[in-house]
C-alpha cells in the first residue's frame, strides 16, 4: 500500500513525534511510505487572493503541484497533529486551503460537492489537553472536522479517527498504552 503521512507538530521530541515514530516503526515493511512534514518542509500556509491569483487558479498554483502529486500517489493517509485552541494547527489548516481545492480535491455537480480523491482512505491521529466529557460535548473536534467536512467531501474514506484526549493529565503509563494502541492499528494497515 502507498501510505501518505502529514504531520504537522514543530516539537521533534513531544508526544506527537513519538506517535509519528510508533507509526513508522510499526507499519509493515511491505508498505511505500512517503512523511510529509510540514514544519521541516516549512510550508507555507498562507492562501493569498488578488488579481495575480485568483481562488479559481488554486488548482494550477505551480507550488502546490508536488503536493497534489504526494496525494494522488497515496492510497492511505495518516494524519498526525495535536489540537491546539480547538483547532488544527495553523500550518496544517493552511495546506489543507492550498491543496485540497476545488477542481482537485473535489467539484460540484449542481449544488453537492462531489470527491476527486476516492479510492483513498485515512486514519487521523489527533492529541489534545482537554479532558474527553468536556471535549466531547462543549468543543468542536477538528479530527472530526477533517474527517467529516474535508476529507468525506473529497471522498477520502473510510476514515479513522484516533483522539488522544487529556494529555497533559495522563501518566507515563497511559501514554505508552496510547502508543501500544497506535503501534497495534498501524501493524492493521
């Protein structure tokens, strides 16, 4: 399988990067796997309109073009991020703006949007401080965002949604369970 990872945390030694190592080293070895690092690759997030560049030319914005290739070479995507203020990280939000556009990602047939990218799956790892009740019922979940509003649009599916909930408070037990857990359905891919 071709498995596309984008991760999106500038820390190379929190608890996200030891999700994105427990990933790779678990992944079985027959597997093509390509890391997309957003903070190493210093992408630029900012979606810029005006006359020059027009949202309807996003599709054909010459800088982006290595990226849609990355995506539509993958098969499998696996997205690492922590939420940050209830959303994605700013870095993460922006490629999603500059790559996931309209004539790529997806289109509209009358008035529903329809996926360009089917015949992909994904699996979302996201951590977080909150505590899970709290987050569940009184925060918006951009793991269930992405999911939902960006990926089923662009007809990426199924989608796993992995949340690791209240970090902060969790013992060094409870994050090698969270790690054992992950290392288990990357083994699954």
């Amino acid at each position: 399988m071709k498995i596309l990872i984008i991760y999106a945390y500038p820390n190379q030694t929190g608890f996200s990067a030891a999700v994105l190592k427990t990933v790779q080293e678990n992944l079985h070895a027959n597997h093509q796997v390509k890391l997309l690092d957003l903070y190493q690759e210093q992408f630029d997030p900012l979606l810029v309109f005006n006359e020059q560049q027009r949202r309807r030319d996003l599709v054909t914005e010459p800088a982006m073009q290595e990226y849609r290739e990355m995506l539509e070479w993958s098969e499998q995507l696996i997205v690492i991020f922590p939420i940050w203020w209830s959303g994605m990280p700013a870095i993460l939000k922006g490629f999603i703006d500059r790559v996931f556009v309209k004539g790529f990602a997806y289109e509209y047939k009358g008035l529903l949007p329809v996926g360009l990218l089917k015949g992909r799956q994904a699996w979302i790892i996201t951590s977080h401080d909150t505590p899970k009740p709290y987050a569940r019922f009184f925060q918006q979940d951009y793991g269930r965002v992405l999911k939902r509003q960006v990926f089923g649009m662009c007809g990426i599916k199924p989608v796993k949604l992995t949340e690791i909930a209240y970090l902060r408070g969790s013992s060094l037990e409870k994050r090698e369970k969270y790690l054992r857990k992950i290392a288990k359905i990357s083994k699954a891919l």
